[in-house]
C-alpha cells in the first residue's frame, strides 16, 4: 500500500465527522418535523461522499464496504435518518458497480453519480406484495429501444429528493413474480404521484412516502442482471451491514450518553458509585457485540467479495440474515438499557441525555424487511444448510 | 438412476411453478420459469429424500438448481461419490 493510500481513509473519515456534525446539529429538528435531512445531505455532496463507492475510472474513489459502514457509523451517531439515506444510497450504487460495470450506460451513468453527487433511491415495495421485495407484480414493458414502467410503490424512502430511482419490476408482461429486473430511472423520466405520507414513530426524516411511479427510458438502462442475482450478491450484504452500521451508530450515541450521565453522577459525589454504573458495564457488553457482529460479517463479505459463488451460498444468506437479526434486537436492549441508567433525563426530550429520538429511531430496525420474514427465510436455509460452526472459519 | 423425467416429476410435485413442469426442456430456466428460493430448497429436501443423497454445502446454490440437466448431472455425480463413500 503506498503512502497516500494509508492516508485517504483517514482524510475521508475528516469528511464523515465534518458532515455528523451538521447532521446532529439539525437531527432533533429533523425528527421533530418529519423533515428530509436537507443540510446534512446537502454536507454529503460538498463532502463528496455520495460517488465514494464507484470506481476511479468512473471518477469515484472506490471506497471499500468496510470504510462506508464506518461513515454510516459515524453519521448514525449523529441523525439516525441521513446515515439512514446515506446507507440506502451506498447500498443502490453497491448494485451499480456490482452488476452494472461493464455496460456502457450504466458505466456513464456511474460517472454522473459521482461527478454530479446524484442521490439514488430505491423502489423495491411493492401494493400487494406482502412485502417480499424478491417478488413483483408490476412488469416492464420494452418497446424497441424504449421501456415503460408503472408501479404502486408503497414505500420510496425521499421519492420527492432522489436524483433517480432505482426500481424492480417482472422481467417482461409473462414473466414469474420472482422473475425480476431493476431498472435505473433517472429524475425527469419518471412522476410521482403521492399516495402515502410518511408519518411514523421514528426515523422521520427519511421521508418514506408512498408513491404511483410512472416511468420512460432508454431499454438500455434496464440492468443487464436478474435482480434475483442482484439481491443476492450486492444487496443482501451491503443492507443489511450498513443498516447494522447506522444502528451500532444509533446504539453508540445513546451508550455515550448514558456513560456521560453515571461519570457526571460520580464526579459529583465520588465517595459513592452512582446506581447506574452496572448498568453501563452491562450496555458496554452489549455494544461491543453488536460491533463484532459487524466485522464479523465485513470479514466474511470481503472474503467472498468477487466470488459469485460463495456469495450467492446459502451459508453467507445465513449469516447476513443472523446480522441484520441480532443487530436490530440488541440495539433496542441497549437503548432501554440507557434509558434506564439516564431516567426520567433520559426519557424527556431537550437534555443533553434525551434518549426518545433514539429508540423510536431504533425501533424501526426489526421492521425494515421484518425480522418475522428473515426468520423465515433463515428456518427455510436451514432446513438443507449446515451451519458453519468453527472458530475461525 | 436420476433422469430428466423423475427430476421433472418431483418438480411438478415441489417446485410450486406457476408453469406445467412437462413443458419445461432440459435446459430452461427454472427461475425464470418461477422457481422461488423457498421453493428451491423444498426442491432440494425432496431431490435428497428421494435419492439418498446429502447436498454438501459448495452445491447449495442458485446454480445447481438452475435447470433440469444440472441438477441431473449434480445429482448423478453425487450418487455415484456418496454410494462409493
């Protein structure tokens, strides 16, 4: 590794810390209202961080996964909603540069990502669909050199700010459910006609509205890989890590919180130890699981990173579904856990140890993709896999 | 003796194609043809059950059960080593 390359993480991580910063500056008001995170995106583009993710030849900084879950991190510990929309954005371009190098518009467009800091979003939900995102009802049509695309997306996460949205749909009018493909849409070859307002317990900002999509566009810029790949091989990591990256951040602040809360206690009267010392002992525990958690499945990703095989193993689904499972559940016992040592402080907004924001924001972790369904689908896995119980391997 | 026709058969009766399975060829897409992941691993238990086989962990994946011919040549292969065994 040359010298400038030990250095960039670093100098990119300055940039991370710089946009946490505005990010938590506006995070209550952003709650409060419901409100996209504005300031903080905005932070991202000057920052350059959105193009971070796609190749240098297509003028990104090919930014490794384990760099972007330390930003979704970083962020998350600030305003749970923009590493929210930072991670939902990183984890669309994960399908771009997975699944879309090599093709000649998708390679342009990647080079428009990062030169002109574009917001992706995605519209996998569909009305009707029970929410399994590898099934669709809607189908697109090609039509010569041009295809056509409705859907009833129930959930686009910011539709109204996205620069383009990436969507799934059936394959073609007699496809299968599960017969998919994604198509980039890019903002003015599509509407939005908003049928659903987002206004939820907790991560707010993200502004997950329902929307009517209607979209045209070039055939060319439907990806040249079934989605059934795409969801397997760039998607169900890179979602379900980030999302556990912003959730360790959620966990962390609220973690950092309450240990400010029993060190001013103590501080206060040393002689004795403040009631909620234990407490903190046990959270620290907690948390240090969740992050191992975390670079346990980073290391297991980079291992099979390139391997379509490995990656699209039933042991890896297994152990990503096993992430996104036990990061979603131990976050919420480590906030209440907070809650808890901080009190009545805790539990009120506006005090340097307000810790509503945090678990309302938390409990939307065992829903996105409900943790019933992963469930499921790992009992299923299961039932033919035979998990991997070594140390080291 | 795993053929085309019994891996067709024991399709039709696990696979919960939206298709006919009799008109799926040798090598036709089976998920393209609607073949869910759940759907897959029923497939997987039943192809196990009616052969005495076990899938070791290297085959659990979207491509062995891509079409009829890999799963034949898949299960024959394995047959042969685990009956040896």
């Amino acid at each position: 590794m040359t010298i400038q390359g030990a250095v960039a993480p670093l100098a990119l991580m300055d940039r991370a810390k710089r946009v946490a910063a505005i990010a938590a500056e506006h995070a209550d008001q952003v709650d409060a209202e419901g409100r996209f995170p504005a300031e903080a995106v905005a932070a991202m583009r000057s920052e350059r961080l959105l193009g971070i993710q796609i190749p240098t030849a297509q003028g990104g900084e090919g930014v490794s996964v384990l760099e972007i879950a330390e930003i979704c991190t970083t962020l998350g510990k600030g305003c749970s909603a923009a590493a929210m929309v930072f991670a939902m954005h990183q984890i669309k371009v994960s399908s771009l540069v997975s699944h879309g190098s090599g093709a000649g518009w998708h390679e342009a467009f990647m080079s428009r990502v990062a030169g002109e800091q574009l917001l992706l979003g995605s519209a996998t939900t569909e009305g009707g669909i029970g929410g399994n995102l590898r099934n669709s009802i809607c189908a697109i049509e090609v039509d010569g050199d041009t295809c056509r695309l409705e859907k009833d997306a129930t959930v686009i996460s910011y539709g109204d700010q996205a620069d383009a949205i990436l969507i799934t749909s059936r394959a073609h009018a007699d496809a299968a459910p599960s017969d998919q493909v994604m198509t980039v849409f890019l903002k003015d070859q599509y509407t939005l006609d908003k049928t659903q307002t987002w206004d939820a317990l907790g991560m707010r900002g993200t502004c997950s509205d329902g929307y009517v999509f209607k979209g045209e566009a070039p055939a060319q810029q439907i990806l040249p890989r079934p989605f059934a790949e795409i969801a397997a091989q760039s998607m169900l990591a890179h979602a379900h890590i980030l999302w556990s990256a912003v959730w360790y951040g959620i966990a962390a602040d609220a973690f950092a919180r309450a240990q400010a809360f029993v060190r001013a206690a103590a501080r206060r009267s040393p002689e004795a130890m403040p009631p909620g010392a234990l407490r903190v002992a046990e959270a620290s525990s907690l948390l240090q699981g969740v992050k191992a958690s975390i670079i346990a499945a980073l290391t297991q990703y980079a291992t099979a990173k390139g391997d379509e095989d490995k990656l699209s193993a039933m042991s890896f689904a297994v152990a990503m579904n096993n992430l996104k499972i036990a990061s979603s559940q131990n976050i919420l016992t480590i906030i209440n856990h907070c809650m808890l040592i901080c009190g009545i402080l805790g539990y009120k907004n506006g005090t340097p140890y307000s810790l509503g924001r945090h678990l309302r924001d938390a409990h939307s972790a065992q829903l996105m993709i409900s943790n019933d369904r992963i469930l499921g689908n790992t009992s299923t896995m299961l039932l033919i896999h035979k998990q991997d119980t070594s140390l080291l391997a | 003796m795993a053929t085309a026709d019994t891996i067709r058969t024991i399709l039709a009766q696990h696979g919960k194609l939206p298709v006919d399975a009799a008109t799926l060829g040798e090598d036709s897409d089976l998920y393209a043809a609607g073949l869910s992941s759940f759907a897959s691993v029923q497939l997987m238990l039943a192809i196990e059950e009616e052969f005495d086989i076990e899938f070791p962990e290297n085959l659990l994946n979207r491509k062995t059960f891509s079409t009829i011919a890999t799963i034949v040549e898949v299960v024959t292969e394995l047959s042969k080593d685990q009956q040896a065994a």
